[in-house]
C-alpha cells in the first residue's frame, strides 16, 4: 500500500501518488502497473486475433477427379452458354471483420484518451493530466462528446475509404482499415502505460 497508514483525511491524499514515500513502499502499485499494462496487450492482441481469423479460405479450391469410369457411356460435348457473371459486392465478410477490428480499437483509444481528463479532473499528479500527443483533434482536456466524435470521424474516414478502394478494385482497399487499427492500438498502449 501507498498510504502511510494516516487515515482517509484529504491532508494526506498527496501520500497516494508515492513521490514522498520511500521506494520499498511504492513499488508494488508500478508492478501492478506493468502486470495490467502486459495484461491489456496480450488481450488486445489475442482479440485481434481472434477476430481477424474468418479472414481465412473457407472452401479448398475444387480439384479434378482421380477416378475414371469405364463403362460409362459416352457423353455428347456440352454447348458453351454464356451466363452474366454476378459479381459479389463490394462488402463481404472480410471487410465487415476489419471495418469492426478498425472501429472497436478506435473507440477504445478515444476511450482511453479519456483517462487524462479524469486524472486531471481527480487532481492526480505524477500521471497524465492532458491530451498531449493529440490535443489538436481531443483538445487538452477532451470532453466525451468530442472523444467519441472524433473516433467516429476516424472509424467513417478509414471505412469510406476503403470502401472506395474495393469498390474499385483496388488489391490496396484493407491499407486504411489496418492503419487506423495499428495508430489506435497504438494510442491505446500509450495511454494504458502513461494515464492508467
């Protein structure tokens, strides 16, 4: 524990941030610290996981038979009959899976972009208190409505975008859903390590 045992009085509330205690007393809060810091990242990326694998081939490709008939009789050649092709949308599982990868890490970095301006709010010293990395989209003391805002335009931006790009059948079309995942999870590390 942080506190020196004085009771729950605001006189000693500085106590809890553990920059007047010795080291012996304060170390295990870091490593509970790192313990939830490890914890979020093995999580996050076992969610990534998890969610990325519908991505994989369902159906092996169809192969030619080995097995010859003999006996059968002969059969006359088919006549070749041109069918319209119907090509699948340009939203199928694939997209949908990395559109929900894309949004829930940037709602999750919005979310804990959050935690500044609830330490800042607390009064805490010793942890972060203001949006500094991106103050000109949050503000430096981002309220909810423009964190949520702002994630929301990051999450349209990155599917609309890509949606253009598979639209025109562009082999790229997944680049701005796992750039906008990768800088969110991204966000999400660095304010698990320095706001948490």
């Amino acid at each position: 524990m942080c506190t020196p045992g004085h009771g729950r009085n605001l006189q000693y509330m500085a106590y809890r941030n553990c920059q007047q205690l010795p080291a012996h007393q304060c170390s295990g809060r870091y490593a509970l610290k790192r313990r939830t810091l490890l914890k979020s990242a093995i999580l996050t990326a076992l969610a990534v996981i998890a969610l990325a694998s519908p991505l994989r081939a369902v159906d092996p490709p169809d192969a030619p038979s080995s097995v010859i008939r003999t006996n059968a009789p002969p059969i006359a050649a088919p006549v070749a009959v041109s069918a319209p092709k119907i090509e699948a949308g340009p939203i199928d599982r694939a997209f949908v899976t990395l559109a929900l990868i894309s949004t829930s890490s940037t709602f999750a970095d919005s979310y804990t972009t959050l935690f500044a301006r609830q330490n800042w709010l607390a009064g805490k010293k010793g942890v972060c208190n203001a949006e500094v990395e991106s103050a000109y989209l949050y503000g430096t003391h981002p309220t909810v409505g423009r964190a949520y805002a702002v994630a929301s335009a990051k999450s349209a931006g990155a599917i609309l975008s890509a949606y253009y790009l598979r639209r025109h059948r562009s082999k790229l079309w997944s680049l701005p859903l796992v750039a906008s995942s990768v800088v969110s999870l991204g966000g999400v590390t660095q304010n698990m390590i320095r706001c948490n």
